[in-house]
C-alpha cells in the first residue's frame, strides 16, 4: 500500500522545479500534489519515513507475532499506525494526518480505475480501517519526542492484541464475512466501493 505513497516524495530533494523532479510531481495523484505543495519541506522525510514503514511491515508479514494478512489483516493494521507515528514524530500530527487522508482519496481513485491496491480493489470500508488505524498510530507518539523503533513496534503490536486497531472480519481461509459471520461470495464484491464487509477489533479471532 505505501509504495504508492514514496514515488512521489522523491522530487523533494531538491527544487521542485528541476525538470526530473517536476515530472516526478506530476505523475502524482491529485491529492498526493496538493498535499506535497502544502509541505514541500516535509515531503522528503515522508517519503523518508514511508520507505522505512513499508520496510517494517514486509517484516512482519513473516512474523509470528501478527496474522500474516497484509490486506485486511493485522499486518495491514500494523503498517498504518506504524506509519502514522513515526510520520508524527517526524513532520507533526497534523501533516501526518493529511498525507493519510491524501491517499485515502487517491485509493478511491484507484477504485475509480478499477485498479488494484495490494493484489484486491479498495473499498470503503478498507478506507474506513485505514483512518482509523491512522488516528490511532497518531495518538502512540509525539511530535518532536523520537521512542526506539523496536520499542513503538511492539507497543503497536500491544495496541493490535488489546482490540484497539481495526481489521476486516475473514474466516479463516482469508474469506471475507459479514458481521452475522456469512460468507461473502467474491463475485459480490467486484466493481462495489461500498460492501458488506465487516470491521472488527484487532483482537478478533
């Protein structure tokens, strides 16, 4: 998921208007640009950050510590409140906030193309999961006040078994259910932004 957010921080390293790094820009989604030109001094330690976030959570898709489940799962949870607060404590909560929501919005875009994130399409209620595990990844940190890195992975890992993040709900073949628990057929699902998939804590077995 945050391999869309790097490319486009890279301009950042040095004038935005330098023809390799303007082109770069450009093939940013609508929100990522506007977000980056709200914070063209903030962008390179975001895209910093993000490669750093991606890189941590393909870790734990191999842990025995999570459930493995990098699209839905607590994996995906994982990446989101990791990235949120190490992008609170890097660039301020309130610039974290809307580099998150900025790729929310690009994701529904993405839908709009019916393009895939992650090996499935986005939806909303994967969006849903997203700004929430974001908000709580935002409230783990401080701006300004750096924690060791293994120390915030296992206080977000803490924060996953207490139920505190959100995960879809699946059966234990990676099904999607509803929250009565019915198998929700896939073919139901393509081309629907909006679905009857379930949120649940990220405790739920």
């Amino acid at each position: 998921m945050l391999k869309y957010v790097l490319w486009g921080f890279l301009f950042c390293s040095s004038s935005l208007f330098a023809q390799s790094n303007w082109k770069k820009f450009q093939s940013l989604s609508g929100p990522k640009r506007t977000w980056v030109l709200f914070h063209p001094f903030k962008a390179k330690r975001a895209f910093l950050i993000s490669k750093e976030a991606q890189r941590v959570a393909d870790s734990m898709k191999t842990s025995p510590l999570l459930d493995k489940d990098p699209s839905g799962g607590q994996v995906d949870a994982f990446r989101h409140a990791y990235w949120m607060a190490r992008l609170n404590e890097e660039i301020s909560e309130s610039a974290a906030r809307s580099l998150g929501k900025a790729h929310e919005k690009e994701n529904h875009q993405t839908f709009k193309k019916r393009k895939l994130e992650d090996g499935i399409f986005p939806d909303e209620i994967s969006s849903t999961m997203d700004l929430f595990n974001n908000e709580v990844g935002l409230k783990l940190t401080l701006t300004g006040k750096k924690r060791s890195k293994q120390g915030l992975i296992y206080k977000i890992i803490n924060a996953i078994y207490q139920g505190r993040l959100k995960v879809i709900k699946k059966d234990k073949n990676g099904n999607f259910l509803t929250c009565s628990g019915n198998k929700i057929k896939p073919e139901s699902l393509q081309g629907k932004w909006k679905n009857n998939k379930c949120l649940v804590p990220s405790n739920t077995e």
